[in-house]
C-alpha cells in the first residue's frame, strides 16, 4: 500500500448503500487490507434487522438512511440493484455536492445517467466487478471517463486489487467487459458442470469431479494470465499427435463450441447496451 494510499484509510470516510453480496465483499477486502477502518465505514440496507446483525459483527456503522450514508461519507459506494438506483438518487440528492465521490457498481447506469441523477454536483466513477470478487479472485474495470481525483483513483483501484485483477477500459468498452468477465463465470460454472456430469457417466463421484474440473479451470486460466503466451499454442502444448486431446478438440469444434461461445458473448453484449 503506497503512503498515498494508506492516508487514505485513515482520513476518509466510506460509505456504502447496499449491503448485497458484492458491497460486502468489497468493504471486507477493504477492512482486511487494511484500506479502511471499521469505525471509517458506513453503510445503509433495506433490511435494518440483516444490517443491525452486520454491523455488530463487523464494526461499522449501520446508517437509518441512504442520505445519511451521503452526509457522513467522502467516498460512496453505490450497491443497489439497478431497478432500485432511481429511487436512491432521489433521496439521496439534497445531500449531494461536489466534495462527495461516487463509486457506481451498478449496471446499465452510464455516466452520464449517473451525474444527471445525482444533480450533475457528485463526482462518479463507475466500476464493474465479477462474482470471484468474493473468494479474492475478482475480474473489475474500472471507467477511464471519471472525475475523482488521482488520489481517490488510485485508492479505489487498489481497493479492487486487494481481491482480483483490475482493468482500466473506456466507458464504450464495459459492455464487452461484462460480456467476457462480469457474466463468464455464469458459463464457466457451466462447463465444469457439464465436465461434472462426463465424469459422472464415467463412474468418477460428482464432489470429486466438480473439485476436478474447477482446479483445472483455474490452473488453465492461471496459464493464460501468467505465462503471457496465446491460448491457441497452450491449447496446441496438450494435443499430442494422434493423442486424447486432440480427439476431445475435435468433439467440441464440430459442435460449434467457439461459435457458442461467441454467440452468447455476443447477446450478452447486446443486453447490457439495452440495460
């Protein structure tokens, strides 16, 4: 953690609205990196109870409203639903003003959405996270059209990278993102799944396969990530000549497995731009 940084931690104030699975995982990375102190954070939720229960556990403080997450906070995160965020910018707004920072994970909420519904007087910065998020293993973007400061930017990106990869992509390019990171562990989980049955038709018990299968999943993409070579000549590396592999590549190529993934990448696309 630069000095930068851990200035931070210690001297802002973190809010977030929405207390999901996603806002959770965040403010834990951020409370086990030591990026921010529990009596540093503030957060609001729908169900007081749930919240009340979380806040003993964790130690931070459970807001009675979004606003006052708003009031009380130099840096918010917004955490809600995309169907919700409406009603939360309205009731937010008249704390709103240009000393507050908003960090937006909610999809189809462009920037220019964003500022409009907050008074165009917030400052935003929009991030798109994946689920692997919470076992430490997340894939985020984050927008490159923003308008926080270096300092708070770079806080928010190490904030991210305590608990995955981060890219920094155009606002144009988030659709793609979501396409091939925000909604690929969807059909990753798929596929082990299907790898799961296979063995199952083989004889080999389920647990063992999906266990199986998800190691290999991991290693092949640990491969991609860090030896810096292209898929295809990894792909090539494990197809011996007349061997096993090549025969199972076969099996997918005349099944279409390429042209189905990118299809459903494709319409994954498409649906995010329709959001």
């Amino acid at each position: 953690m630069s000095e930068e940084t851990k200035g931070m931690s210690i001297d802002k104030k973190i809010g977030f609205i929405g207390n999901g699975n996603m806002a959770s995982a965040i403010y834990k990375g951020m409370l086990v990196s030591g990026l921010a102190k529990p009596e540093n954070i503030i957060v609001s939720a729908l169900d007081p109870n749930k919240l009340a229960k979380k806040a003993e556990e964790i130690g931070f403080t459970a807001a009675k409203s979004n606003r006052e997450v708003v009031e009380k906070s130099d840096i918010i995160f917004l955490a809600v639903k995309p169907q919700y965020l409406g009603d939360v910018m309205v009731d937010i707004r008249p704390a709103v003003n240009a000393s507050k920072a908003f960090v937006s994970i909610v999809a189809g909420w462009t920037n220019v959405k964003l500022k409009a519904s907050l008074g165009n007087e917030g400052r935003v910065l929009r991030v798109m996270p994946n689920t692997p998020l919470l076992v430490g293993e997340g894939m985020s973007c984050l927008c490159s059209e923003n308008d926080l400061t270096e300092e708070e930017f770079i806080y928010i990106q190490s904030v991210f990278a305590q608990m995955g990869q981060v890219e920094v992509l155009d606002e144009k390019q988030i659709a793609i993102f979501s396409g091939i990171a925000g909604s690929s562990p969807a059909y990753t989980y798929m596929y082990i799944e299907a790898l799961g049955d296979a063995a199952c038709k083989w004889g080999l018990p389920r647990h063992i396969a999906y266990r199986v299968a998800a190691q290999a999943v991991l290693g092949a993409g640990k491969m991609v990530r860090d030896t810096g070579e292209h898929p295809g000549a990894l792909k090539d590396a494990v197809c011996s000549p007349a061997g096993t592999t090549i025969v199972a590549v076969q099996a997918l190529e005349d099944r279409g497995f390429r042209a189905a993934v990118m299809d459903c990448v494709d319409r994954c696309t498409e649906k995010f731009n329709q959001l």
